[in-house]
C-alpha cells in the first residue's frame, strides 16, 4: 500500500491489480500514515487483507481517515471515524470522496463528557457494530496500557472478549 498526498497524484505511477493507492490530504487533522502506530495498524490490516471481506470497521480518533480508509480498500464493506475535531471530521470525509470509499465510510464528531454514556456504546459501536467473532485493533503506545484498556473495554462492552498481541516497531 502506498499512500499518496493528493497533490502529487499526477506524479505518482498509477496503481497495479496488486497495490493499492490511498489518497490523503490531511488538511488540518491529524493523521499523514508516518506515525509508527499507524504503520504498525497499516501493517496489520494489510496481513488480514483476504479476511476483511464484509467485516465493519470502527477507527476511534481517526484523524485524516487513513485507517478506516485503508480497511475499505483492503475490502471491508463499511468502516465508522469517530474523532472529537471538527477539522478531522472533514478531512476524514474528504478523503473517503478522494478514495472512492464514501458509500462505505461514516464519520462521526464525538464529545464525550465523564457525566454521560461513551456516545458510540450508546449506539452498540463497537460491539454491536463489529459483531460476534469480529476482530478489533487497539494500538497502544505503552504496553501496559493495553491490559487496563482491554479489561476496560470489555466492561464498556458488554459479551466482548479480548486477545492480546505485542508488536514492536
């Protein structure tokens, strides 16, 4: 996969049936796919690329939509951005328009307070969403994160089990 500012597109070779090509134009969000956790979750949707047939995908903090737009190209049928900037609301959106994804991608401002429910569980996101034996990505910056998180998230979601996998960058 190569991800191409869109403002070197007509510089950039055109894609074969093998590679794919992701259009970015970040604007003012965050998210360019240089971020080592990017790259890692980049990495691993392309191994599950022949797996992603059909599956839903959620990208919490999706910034430029580089995640979830990458899974809608490696063949999941529907992908959510959830973020809480305005500004990468609408790169995310923009971005799936350049990708040819938007059908398939939904991008959602939340603002989530400590007084309410998490907004995207009070819709059954991701459990509902993601569904029985769907596979979920979290990345975390310090592993031992991922154990509160995990357990965390598998209260917030109720029925969820989760599989822990350490990857190194």
């Amino acid at each position: 996969m190569t991800i191409v500012p869109a403002w070197q597109l007509d510089t950039h070779i055109p894609p074969s049936l093998d590679h794919i090509t992701l259009i970015l134009e970040p604007g003012l969000a965050f998210g360019t796919g240089d971020h080592p956790t990017t790259q890692l979750c980049l990495r691993w949707l392309l191994q599950q690329r022949g797996v992603l047939g059909n599956a839903h995908v959620v990208d919490y903090g999706t910034g430029s939509g580089v995640l979830a737009i990458a899974s809608l190209l490696l063949g999941a049928s529907q992908a959510v951005g959830t973020d809480t900037d305005p500004l990468a609301v609408k790169a995310s959106q923009r971005n799936g328009e350049l990708n040819g994804v938007w059908g398939g991608l939904r991008v959602v401002q939340c603002m989530p307070s400590l007084d309410d429910e998490e907004p995207l569980a009070v819709h059954g996101l991701p459990s509902g969403y993601v569904g029985m034996g769907g596979m979920w990505m979290m990345v975390f910056v310090c592993m031992g994160e991922a154990h509160m998180c995990v357990w965390v998230c598998s209260v917030m979601y109720r029925g969820m089990t989760a599989t822990q996998h350490a990857f190194a960058c």
